[in-house]
C-alpha cells in the first residue's frame, strides 16, 4: 500500500559549516515557507551520434538543480528577521572560509523521507509584487554551489543553554539553546566599538578558537556544553 505525502511539514532550514563536511545536526528553521523549487532539472544530456547510428544516442552530461533556487515565504517579522539572520551568518562564514548548508525537510508522517541538501549562496530577502486584496509575499534565493542530493535528516542533537550577557552591542543569533554547531555575528550600537569578548562552553574559555574580532562573529562547530558570550562595547 502506497503511503502518499502531502506538502503539510516541508521545511527549510540552514547550518553554518565546513565546506564539503555537511553537518548532520544543529541546522535552524527559515520559518513560512509557502512553496520551494523542484530539486533538480531533466537530466542534462549531450549527443555522441555518428554516423553509422540509426538513431541519435545521448550520454549524460553535468547535472543541474536549476540556477539560483527561490523559497517563497509570507514577508512578516519573524519571517524577514530569520531570512537577514541566516543572510548575515553567511557573510560573516564567507569570511572565515566556511558555508551555508541548507536542508529541505519532507513531511515525516509515513516514516523516514530523506531530506535534500546542498551548499550555497543567499541572496537579499526580496518583497514580491504586491497588489489589491492580497497577502504580502517573499521570496529568497539562495545559489546552489555544492550539491549533495537526498540523505538521512539532519538530527537535533543534545541541547545545550546559549547566554548572552551583551553590553551596548547586540547578536544576530539571539537563541537561547544550541545544538549541533553555532554561529552569530556581535554588532556593536552606533557610536560604538566592540572591545571586550569572551566565550565559554561549559567552564573552558574557547575565545581564542570561537571569536573572529575582525568580523565579530562566532563560530563553534561542535557545541558540547553551555556557552556564554560576554561582550562590552565602548565608544
């Protein structure tokens, strides 16, 4: 008996990461997504016939998901507030060599489906074209450039406690548990310039390993007790 799937329970979701080592736990969700792209286009194919063939013979050529992949989300708060979270780790991971990964989770209802995985680029959170009686729409694109296709879904890990203690500065990751990996970016308040940071997990200072001070972001790949960030901006 076939145990078909509605598209109730599909997700988006991302983790800071190393490239080519994709995470298995620790991702966050995108929250209001409305609709995401097929996972990939027809087979590209390239034609080898010669002359003594009958008819025309094909081998397959490089596969394509289809260009700069688009997430269309209801434009809220927290739907916005998510996306420019996500955008901001990104181009602080870009600096230090890493990426994002990103998860597309299918309905879980009728037993394990594998989710689809790629590495990749975002783009900008862009407001679709709005008109008479209508819901204010979204779209994200995020360019694909690594690949990994279907595999087991990603896991969430033991949870661990995040606080931040922050003064006249302020986090693009303001949770208040992490498992997996962890990633946030400290900006300092107008006027203001970051000049004290520390970074605990469970009782060892890790700041020299964790903090980056010329981008101020944080990163922590394998998040094995309760953090503390303690940051002080100063004019």
């Amino acid at each position: 008996m076939a145990h078909e799937l509605s598209t109730i329970g599909v997700q988006l979701w991302y983790c800071i990461g190393d490239a080519n080592v994709r995470p298995t736990a620790g991702y966050t969700q995108l929250v209001g997504l409305k609709s995401a792209p097929s996972t990939g286009d027809a087979p590209n194919t390239l034609q080898v016939t010669d002359l003594d063939d009958d008819y025309h013979r094909y081998v397959l050529g490089v596969q394509d998901v289809g260009g700069a992949r688009a997430y269309t989300f209801n434009d809220s708060v927290d739907t916005r507030s998510a996306w420019n979270a996500m955008y901001t780790a990104y181009q602080a991971a870009a600096a230090q060599g890493k990426v994002v990964w990103f998860e597309e989770k299918f309905p879980q209802g009728q037993g394990a489906m594998d989710s689809f995985y790629f590495a990749g680029m975002p783009s900008k959170w862009t407001v679709n074209e709005r008109g008479v009686d209508a819901v204010i729409e979204a779209t994200g694109y995020v360019t694909p450039n690594q690949v990994i296709g279907f595999a087991a879904p990603s896991t969430a890990g033991v949870d661990y406690t995040v606080t931040n203690v922050l003064t006249k500065c302020s986090t693009s990751n303001p949770v208040a548990r992490a498992s997996g990996s962890y990633f946030a970016v400290l900006t300092a308040d107008d006027g203001y310039t970051l000049s004290s940071v520390e970074v605990t997990m469970g009782a060892t200072d890790i700041t020299a390993t964790a903090y980056n001070s010329a981008n101020g972001s944080i990163y922590i790949a394998s998040v094995t007790g309760n953090i503390t960030i303690e940051a002080t901006a100063t004019t």
